[in-house]
C-alpha cells in the first residue's frame, strides 16, 4: 500500500479507521486520493473483507473512476464485493432485495423524466380538466424537492406557497398513489424509500448495518436531507462514516442540497476527528490565486486557502469577444494553437460553460474546423423518443403494472386503437376498479368497441403475453430483435419521419438499444430484462449516450460540458465561457443564489491544471436579438495583476517558447505526412 504517495495530513485520514471522521478541503487537494487509499488500506493492511466496504458519491463516471483507482492499488480478487457506487444505484440495491416490506412487487419499474412527466399531465388534466397549460416541470419540480427533503405527501408543504405550490399539493398524493399502483418508483423515490424502509423495519436496518461497516462518502457537500437520513441510519450502530468534501463547491442546493450537512457534520457525529488538506496538487499558482480571491468573497463558508508547491505557471488570459460566435472562434483557435505548442492531445481541453444551449457555437465551430469533440449532457441517448418507445415496450414487458408505458405503445405503431377507445378502456378499468391490462384482456366483452378495434386489442395482448414468455426463456437481444421486427418499427419510423436522413438516424438510434443489450448481456453473468433496464435508468442524467456510435471514435475529443457536470473532474487546459452577468452568475426566474454562483465558478477555475482562459461577450442573441452584455462581476474578484487582458481584435502573441515549439512540431507535423 503506497502510503508514501501521501502528504502527513492524507495520511492520517487514511490510516484513521474507526469513528467518524470530516475530511474538509478545498479543490485539487487530493481528497478523492484519500478515499481510494482508505479503501485500499482499509482491504490490504487490516484485512477488512472487501463486502464490508461502502463508498458512494454522485455521479457513475465519478464512481468508476473510484472503483477503478482502488482495483489498480490493491487487485481487482481483493475488492470483489466491496460496494463502491452512487447513492441512487446503492439505493436501488437495497430496494431490490427488500422493496416488498413496502408494498412494491420486486419487478417494480423506474419512471424517468418523460414516463414522470406524463403522469403528472394525467393527474393534472383529470384535476383541472380543459384548464390552460399547466408546466408539469414546475410541478414535478416541486415534488422532488419535497422528497429530496424527506416530505411524504401527507407532510408536503412546497417551498413556494404560490399557485403552483398549491396545485402541486393537490398532485403529489395522487401522484404518488399512482405510482404505487402502476409498481413504479421515481428517481427521488430511490432514497426516500429506502430511508423509510430503513425507518420502519428494524430488521432490514440491522441487516444494512452489520454488513456495510466502512462507510465512506465523496463531494458530502452535496448531500441532501434523504441522503443525511440515509448515512445516519447506515452508520448509526457503528459510526464509521468517513465523509470528504469542500464547502466551496457545494453546487445542488437547488436539488435540495444542503451545505448544512457539512458545516454541522462535527455537531451531528461526536468524536469527529477533523483534517483539513490544504496543499493544492492540481493548479498552477495563477490558477489557485484567482480561484483563492474569488471565494474569499462568500460569507457562507469556512475559512481556508490552498497552497501550491508548484510555481506560478502561466497567466490567465481574459479574453473580451464581440458575439457568441467570435466567442467560440477564439476558443478553438486557442485550442489548435496551444495543442501545437504543448504537443497535448484534444482530450487535454475541457469548455465549461453554464448552460446546455451554450454549447451550440462551440459545437459548430468544432465540427466547421474538423475537431474531434464530445459533448457531456445535452439531449442523452437514453432520452430520444425512438428510444423510450423501445424501453417502453420492454418496461411494461417486465412490470404488467406499468400503465404509462403500456397507454405509450398501446397504439404505438399505429394498430387502430385511437384515443377514444384508450378513453373507453381506462374508463372501464377506472369504475371497475381492475387493472388496465386485465381491462384489456377482456377486452372482447367491451361492447362499446367496434370489431376492428377489439381484434386489434386481441392481437397486441397475444404479443405481449407471447414476448413476455420469450423474455424469460431466450436470449434478450435476440427476443428484443424479433419484437421489433414484429412491430415492424422500422418501417413505422421511417414512414413518419420527416426525411430519410433522420429517418436513418433513428433506425439507427433503434439499432443501438439492441447493442447496449448485446453488450450487457455479454458483460453479465446472469443476464435479465429487469437487469438491463435497471442499468439504463441508473445511467446519469449528465452522461453522454454511451451508445452513440461518435463516441467511440471520440476518445481524444475536445471536452465540452457544463460547470455542474465537470465537478471532481481535472483537465490541462480549460476555458470557461460566458463571464457575464446574467448568465455566469446566472439569473434565474426564482431565485439567484450568488453564492452558489460564485462557487460554481470556484468549481470551475479549479479544475484548471495547466491553463486557464476566461471569455466573455460584449454582445450576445438573446431570442435572436443582439443584446449588449455586462462582464461578470467575479471577474473583478480576480486580482487585476493575474488576469492578462485581451480584446479579440488584437491578434494574440506566441512566446518565444512558444513559437519555437510550434516550429518544430509543425514540421514534425509535414515529415510524418511525407512518411505516412
Ligand atoms: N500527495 C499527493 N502527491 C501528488 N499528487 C497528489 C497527491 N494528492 C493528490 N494528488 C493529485 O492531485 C490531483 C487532485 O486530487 P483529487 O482529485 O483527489 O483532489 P480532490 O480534492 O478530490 O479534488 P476536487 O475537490 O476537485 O474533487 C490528482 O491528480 C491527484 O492524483
Ligand atoms: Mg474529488
């Protein structure tokens, strides 16, 4: 175990065992180091057995990385068993083995953002019926915050006590009842059930404790009220909860995240034993003084700098563009330029940026140049409607009580079963109080039915009843090929696609459902359709579709992502778009929390370890208008003397290093040419 790749303070984190204990510090100081060498020396030095180790953080990519560090340390046989995962996934886990105890079948499915959003327009337009439009985002918004913070509906009371707090008062009971019937639970559901599960069978709880010994928790800051619940009741009859973070990057409050979990941790855990890092292994010197200034001006934070024993590197260059357009411009050619320079790869780059719809320019400007890129988040694989029609039909295959999905194919593709007949069928099964899919294979003695449209429902429950049984017995990427080639879906797509083109792409898209099962099945030891879909909706929302068939040719492509997304994340060379007021900070329609801002800003210069580069917009389209743009306020945070100005009118010098370099690289460049 290399102990020896640790300063004094990493150390005795890692070699503190039992009690609890709060790593607190700042940005690049090797926090997530320290969980990795506390799980391997944890497993090697004292032996603890690999099923006894829990660690969990956020995001997927975050917890394959932790996974993957440990396996390299201490051997892939020596962690078999250990848990190391993100909360929801270590929730759905637990939920697995013991949802019964709450009601839930263990089939129950998961309802993502379009399966939740159609629920709630059902239970709105049956609330309100023919009132205006309501935003089922807000609503579903509002209900996620409530059990983030642990709310039941029976103890709701919405954060905003407007006309939508209201209405979503009148939704989530019913909301939630639904859900239950339907056996499906929602991403919040994960934990929220899992803590009143923890809650309310003791057994389950003793059951959690004894086997989860070792507790370690990365980005606490983060954590929510569910999640806080959820520690606690692990942790309880041991104590062993080790929990890193940094109150200068706290990002999720509006997910409910509360920083009070961390500021209070030593209040809430006695016997905390508390280490701060404070030696910064990531950034230049620059780059720490800029990032250093900026969060000095929260009020809200505890009090710590970070050190480098590395020299100040480069400066920050701060660049004022014309437009959005120029904006990318100078962006991509400050990428070809310094790749020459560094000689480093386009997976060296990383742009952050505040919002998903800013990525358009640079992705445009990245294609028009011919650059390799890869953008995390944007509309997801998992997220296309040819896609969930897919998961549709393989959702409600393995949870009969789904009916939002089983109303999503009813008529999908077209079988002459039109909403007049779902309204008479959900009618049924509503003063009959069954099922809808027992509605449905009754369906010959509805008599309202026409001929057709009760042979049509005859045949679509034989496919089912006939597919379902497939699905148990055969192999599932098979079984999913023949079902759509007997829905003849891709034909249906491209008949109703606007054009070939997309038409392709969708088939495609299709295509790639099956490829992800293929490649599951093969990874798997024993295979299933429920093991499939529960990956596919634990999958992060932040995540590229890791499906697209771009993807695997973009393993040295320029990084695009937002702030939020690129949290615990490190990159040579970055730049951080958009400094300008109203968009970085952001204004948002409810509230701005100027603090939160400025540490998303913190989280963004710090994940800057070579170069840092600032752009803003005197002019930018706002809803197709030229608007004229304010710089951001934190940029006069940042002590003048480590900013290097630059109007993008002027042409940029190269360093004498610089130009040698690109020199030599560039003929370097034309011999390997001639050779290839
Ligand atoms: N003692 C050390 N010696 C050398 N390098 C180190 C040491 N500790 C950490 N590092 C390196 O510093 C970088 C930052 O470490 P790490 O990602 O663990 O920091 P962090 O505190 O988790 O950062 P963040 O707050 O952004 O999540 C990594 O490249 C890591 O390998
Ligand atoms: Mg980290």
């Amino acid at each position: 175990m290399p102990l020896s790749n640790l300063n004094e303070q990493q150390r005795a984190a890692v070699c503190h065992v039992d009690g609890p204990l709060l790593l607190l510090a700042g940005a690049g100081s090797g926090k997530t180091r320290v969980i990795t060498c506390r799980i391997a020396h944890l497993l090697c030095t004292l032996k603890v057995p690999a099923e006894q180790v829990m660690a969990v953080t956020f995001t997927n990519k975050a917890a394959r990385e932790m996974k993957q560090r440990t396996e390299e340390m201490v051997g892939r046989k020596r962690c078999k068993g250990m848990v190391v995962s993100t909360f929801h996934a270590l929730c759905m886990r637990i939920l697995k083995e013991d949802i019964d105890q709450l009601g839930y079948k263990k089939n129950f499915s998961i309802y993502g953002t379009a399966d939740q959003t159609r629920l709630i327009r059902d239970i709105c337009s049956g609330l309100h019926q023919g009132d205006q439009k309501i935003d089922a985002d807000r609503i579903l918004w509002l209900i996620s915050d409530a059990k983030n913070g642990l709310q039941p509906p029976e103890a709701f009371r919405p954060r905003f006590d407007d006309e939508y707090g209201r209405l979503a008062a009148e939704v989530y009971p019913r909301y939630q009842r639904a859900l239950k019937a339907f056996n499906a639970v929602d991403f919040d559901d994960l934990i929220m059930l899992t803590v009143r599960l923890l809650q309310e069978r003791p057994a389950v709880l003793d059951k959690y404790q004894q086997r989860f010994r070792y507790l370690m928790v990365d980005e606490y800051q983060d954590t929510n009220a569910a999640q806080y619940q959820l520690l606690r009741l692990l942790s309880a009859s041991h104590s062993n909860l080790c929990v890193v973070g940094d109150d200068d990057q706290s990002i999720y409050g509006w997910r409910g995240a509360d920083l009070g979990n961390i500021l209070d941790f030593e209040k809430d855990f006695p016997g905390t034993s508390l280490i701060k890092l404070e030696q910064n292994y990531r950034s230049t010197g620059n780059i720490l003084s800029a990032a250093n200034a900026l969060i000095l001006h929260n009020q809200k934070r505890k009090d710590k700098a970070l050190w480098t024993a590395g020299g100040p590197g480069k400066p920050i260059h701060c660049i004022c563009c014309d437009d959005g357009e120029d904006e990318a411009r100078m962006v991509v050619e400050s990428i070809q330029a310094e790749r020459y320079a560094d000689e480093c790869r386009y997976s060296d780059f990383a742009v952050l940026f505040r919002t998903n719809a800013q990525s358009r320019a640079f992705e445009e400007q990245l294609r028009y140049d011919n650059i390799p890129y890869v953008l995390i988040g944007g509309q997801q694989f998992f997220d296309r409607k040819e896609v969930k029609d897919v998961l549709a039909y393989l959702k409600f295959l393995q949870n009969p009580q789904d009916e939002i999905n089983l109303l999503r194919i009813l008529n999908f593709p077209k079988r002459g079963i039109g909403t007049t007949s779902a309204d008479h069928l959900i009618r049924h099964s509503l003063a009959e109080n069954r099922p809808l899919w027992q509605v449905l294979k009754d369906a010959e003695e509805i008599t309202e039915l026409g001929d057709k449209v009760r042979a049509a429902i005859v045949d679509f429950v034989r496919l089912i009843e006939r597919f379902r049984r497939r699905f148990q017995l055969g192999k599932l990427s098979d079984t999913a090929r023949e079902l759509l080639s007997d829905l003849a879906l891709e034909e249906e797509i491209y008949r109703t696609a606007e054009d070939p083109e997309k038409g392709r792409r969708r088939a495609d898209n299709v295509a790639e459902v099956i490829n992800a099962m293929a490649s599951y099945e093969e990874r798997e030891a024993t295979p299933s359709l429920s093991g499939f879909l529960e990956k596919v909706s634990l999958l992060d929302r932040d995540e590229p579709g890791r499906n697209d068939k771009e993807s695997k040719l973009k393993k040295d492509a320029v990084v695009l992502m937002s702030l939020h997304a690129s949290k615990g994340l490190e990159f040579p060379h970055v730049f951080l778009v958009g400094l300008e007021d109203d968009l970085l900070p952001h204004k948002k329609s409810v509230v701005t929390d100027i603090e939160e801002e400025r540490r998303l800003c913190y989280v963004g210069i710090t994940r800057a370890q070579r170069t840092l580069t600032l752009l803003h917009a005197a002019k930018r389209k706002k809803y197709g208008q030229l608007q004229v743009r304010v710089p951001s306020p934190f940029l006069e945070e940042i002590p003048k003397e480590l900013l290097n100005r630059i109007d993008s009118d002027t042409p940029q010098p190269l360093d004498p290093d610089q130009q040698e370099q690109r020199a030599t690289s560039f003929f370097a460049g034309i011999q390997q040419m001639l050779a290839d």
